[in-house]
C-alpha cells in the first residue's frame, strides 16, 4: 500500500510541474518600443571648407581693389550650444584666402552665430563677427554681418550657404557701413 501511495503522489507531482511549465509558455508579454532616432544633433564640434566669391563696391574696403571680384577659398572650425529647443548658439573661427587678379589676400574672423532648428535637419541662423584682412603687408581691422542655412546630408556631414555684408573700422567720410558682400558654400563634418 504503501508503494502505491508514493506511485500515485509522484505521478501526480508529476503532471503538476508539468502543467506548470505549459502556463509558462501562455504569458502574455508586451512587446519592447522600437527606437527612433531624434534626427540630426546640431550641439557640438564641427569643422569644414567652402568657397565662394568676394565683391568689392566703390568704397574701399580694408586695402582690396575697388569694384572687384575676388575668389574664396577658407575653412572653419566652430562649436554649437542647443541651450533650448530649437534656439541654437555658436562660437567659430574662419581663415579666407581671398584672390583677384595680381592680388590677394588673407581673411581671419571670430564670429557668434544665433539660429533655429527649423527641422531635424535643416538650421537657419544669423552671424555676427570681428576679424582682420591683411592685404600685402597692410592689416586691417575689418567686421561682418550677415547669415546662412545649413542642412544636414548624413549624420555627421551639412552643406552650408552663406551670404555676409562686410565693412572696416576706417573713418574716412561717406564710407559705407557695408563696403564689401561675401557669398560662400561649405561642406562640414560635425564631431
């Protein structure tokens, strides 16, 4: 008798953990979220090349050559603040070489930018900024205003446009606050 009663209770410990282990597979589970990127990150490290064109008007500006056209060639390295969505704030450094004919010249700016995320990938901005021209062996003071758009391509590279009105410190007469306009495409890697 007693060899029966230890068959039965073992059979039926033994379909108990087996009907255990079959409610185990019926749990329903929620599925996991799938993650989405949140597009492009403006804030951070960048640096890039651009070329363009420089004119010159009737006023001269820091030693060019009036009423001319020049050639650009520069490079800018720059970082981004995102201090509120989607206000963005820059600091960055830019060197031109400037050329035209039998001269050239040498362009070097600190400048503040201010813009707008318009979308994940596309930033509106203005920019301000101080720098000197140096045009064979004369330096001069000379300052910018002006603005761009920068639109992202991959996940670390924009292509930027950009257009400035440029003007020098000098005080001579009837000079204009604008004696110069700079037009530039860059492409730019940020870090």
């Amino acid at each position: 008798m007693f060899v029966r009663s230890l068959s039965l209770g073992v059979a039926a410990a033994a379909l108990m953990v087996g009907g255990a282990q079959a409610a185990d597979l019926i749990i329903p589970t929620t599925p996991q979220p799938i993650y989405e990127a949140a597009g492009f990150d403006w804030s951070g490290l960048y640096a890039g090349v651009r070329a363009g064109g420089q004119w010159t008007g009737s006023n001269a500006y820091a030693n060019t050559t009036v009423n001319t056209t020049y050639g650009v060639v520069g490079a800018a390295v720059g970082v981004n603040f995102i201090p509120v969505d989607p206000f963005l704030l820059g600091a960055e450094v830019t060197g031109d070489w400037t050329w035209a004919n039998n001269t050239s010249s040498g362009e070097f700016f600190a400048n503040l930018r201010a813009g707008a995320v318009v979308t994940d990938s596309v930033l509106v901005y203005a920019l301000g900024g101080v720098g000197v021209n140096t045009t064979g062996n004369t330096t001069e003071s000379v300052y910018q205003l002006g603005g761009g758009v920068e639109v992202a391509v991959t996940d670390a590279i924009t292509v930027r446009g950009e257009l400035v009105g440029q003007g020098d410190f000098s005080n001579v007469a009837g000079d204009q606050f604008f004696e110069s306009a700079k037009a530039t495409v860059g492409v730019f890697y940020h870090f």
